[in-house]
C-alpha cells in the first residue's frame, strides 16, 4: 500500500471510530433519558441497565454506519482540501477514484459488515434485550402458555391450518381446518372436530375431506383419519407468530415462499425483503455523495460535517420509508419500492462522482 493511501486511511478510520463512538453516545443518552424512570423505578442494577445497551448496540451500529461513514468522509477528505493536500495529490497525478481507493474499500467493508450484523447478531441480540427489560429489569414474567386460541398458521406446500384451540401440552387442535393452495388455487380441505400428534402424524377426527378438482367438489366423511405427508410438528404451533419485521431474510424469504403457495398476497413482505438488502448497500453509495462535496467544500470544524451528515442521512431514511409506505399500498413495485432510496441517491452520488472527477 502506497504511503498515501496508508495516510489517507489512517485519517479516515480515526474519523470513522470517532463517529461511530459519538453518534452511538448521543443515542445512548437520549435512550436513558427515556428510560430512566423505569429503570429507577424498578431499581435496575448497573450491570442490567449495560447489558441491556450492549444487546442494543448491534442494531445501532447498523443504524449509525452510514452516518458515521459520511462524516468520515466529510472531516477526512475536508481537512486535506483544506489544507491543499488533496490539491497536491491531485497535481502529481493521482485520480479522485484512484485517492478515494482506501475509502472504497472500508466502505465496502463496512456493507458487508452491516449486512452480516443485520441478518445474523441484529435479531437475536434484539430478542435477548426484549427478554431482558421485560424479565429482568421490570419483572414481567409471562405464564407458561399451555394453550393457544384462534391460531392460524402457514405451513409448507401451501398449507394453512385454522383452529379455533390448541392444546400445547396434549399436542391437539380443536375444531381444525386445513385448506391445501396449489398455484393459490385451493385442491383439499380438511375440516374436523380436532386433531391429534401420534408422534409421528397429525390424526383427525369426526370430520369431512374435501377435494376439488375439475372444478368439482367430492366430500367424504371420516371418523378417524391418519394425514401422511404434513410437516409441521407440534411445537410450531405452540410458538407464537412472529413479525416478518422481526426475522432474518432467509426467515422471511422462506415465509414470503410459503405465503406465495398459499396464494395470499405478497407485495407488503417483498418491500421489506428488498430493504434488507437496499439499507446495507447506503454504506458505499454515502461515499459517493459525501466525497464530491467534501472536495469542494473546506470544513473549518466537525459541526459543518456532522450537520450536513444528519441531513443527508435524514433524507436518505424519509425517502427509504416513502418508498415501503409506497409498496405496502400498492402504488409502487415491491422491488422499485423497497430500493427506491438507494437508487435515488446512488445516480444523485453517480452524477456528483463524474462531475468531481473531471473538474
């Protein structure tokens, strides 16, 4: 690595840590300010109350990326401009691409990195600090759940489980309906009185099976009937539904998949399947608005740079947000939707990247 580059890193990293330490401290504060009674209230220890920040500094790191990468870039690159080694560099010969080069490359990092946070620590350190405030820290503790009531459940294959009960512990439904989508069309209905675990299959009782075909309805009553073939196993009942907001992408492209065979509607959950890859790729497309503008402006303190970082940030997240409002009603493609902040502000870096390189 040349001595410049090694340089022009060195300024940039320290910028990078200082902003992430900063703007993760200003959010700390504002989060105990918030919280502050509750944990007086209840007397939390010092250790609960910082492990309960430490559980929340994953998703914050994510949050915060962004912010701290285009103040990176705004304090690193304004101090050279403003002292004219960037001039300098430029003179001997060196591209705004080929000086941007260490930058690119932490920025790169730096998606990767969020995009591994987002999908693999984000949403059990999520579920750990929940757990926490509830148990822990304002002592709410939840009764075992022996039973369950109007649960509605999508399974594989297409299938979707209605049951007005379900008994946790004797592994049974109660007045049960299992309706079978191939292509959204509906190809077999089961309805009974209950259904029953015999530790290898679901076995229902007193009930009708219907099969539709040819556009033809045959129904056949059963007093017992073994299923072969259905792969949920009791304890997915006895879990509680999730929100797709709450799961990884590979949790909730396998659910978008299963909501799709049911024939159900998908559009909302595809916006959100886009966001989790749009809001990572942010880390690198701030350098390329941050950078231009870095070079031609000379900043003679970090306020400059911090405030023109919360307002490019701020825009960025309005417009991320227009865009899902936008898909979950339906005026807008998922896919369109779900990256129309990051396509937006990747021309708008684009542009300002081409017109930087031949000025």
């Amino acid at each position: 690595m040349k001595i410049l580059d090694r340089y022009l890193l060195r300024e940039f990293l320290g910028y990078l840590a200082l902003g992430l330490v900063g703007v993760m401290a200003i959010f700390v504060v504002v989060d105990v300010f918030e919280r502050l009674d509750v944990f007086l209230d209840h007397r939390a220890s010092f250790q609960l109350i910082a492990r309960y920040y430490l559980y929340r500094t994953p998703e914050w790191v994510v949050q915060v990326l962004p912010i701290a990468l285009l103040l990176a870039t705004f304090l690193a690159l304004g101090q050279l401009n403003k002292f004219n080694e960037l001039t300098a560099m430029r003179t001997a010969g060196r591209s705004l691409s080929g000086i941007l080069g260490p930058v690119l490359v932490v920025s790169v990092v730096a998606t990767l990195c969020s995009l591994a946070l987002s999908e693999l620590v984000v949403p059990a350190a999520n579920l750990r600090r929940d757990r926490l405030y509830d148990r822990e820290i304002q002592n709410i503790h939840r009764q075992e759940v022996t039973e369950r009531a109007d649960v509605t459940y999508l399974g594989e294959g297409g299938r979707i489980f209605y049951m007005r009960l379900y008994l946790v512990n004797e592994e049974r439904m109660h007045e049960v309906s299992l309706q079978e989508f191939r292509n959204g069309a509906l190809v077999r209905r089961i309805d009974a009185a209950e259904a029953s675990w015999d530790g290898q299959r679901w076995v229902f009782s007193s009930g009708h099976l219907r099969d539709f075909a040819g556009g033809r309805e045959r129904v056949k009553p059963f007093a017992r009937m073994a299923v072969n073939g259905i792969g949920e196993r009791p304890e997915d009942f006895a879990k509680e539904s999730r929100n797709p907001g709450e799961m990884n992408y590979l949790e909730l492209w396998n659910y978008v998949r299963r909501l799709r065979a049911s024939g159900a509607r998908v559009a909302n959950y595809l916006v959100d399947l886009q966001v989790k890859l749009a809001f990572p790729l942010v880390n690198l497309i701030v350098i390329l608005i941050g950078a231009p503008l870095a070079t031609r402006l000379r900043m003679q303190s970090a306020a400059l740079g911090f405030g023109l970082s919360i307002a490019i940030s701020f825009c960025y997240y309005a417009l991320l947000r227009t865009g899902q409002a936008l898909g979950h009603s339906g005026a807008l493609n998922p896919y369109i939707a779900g990256w129309l902040g990051d396509l937006v502000f990747g021309c708008v870096g684009a542009v300002m990247m081409t017109h930087a390189r031949k000025s």
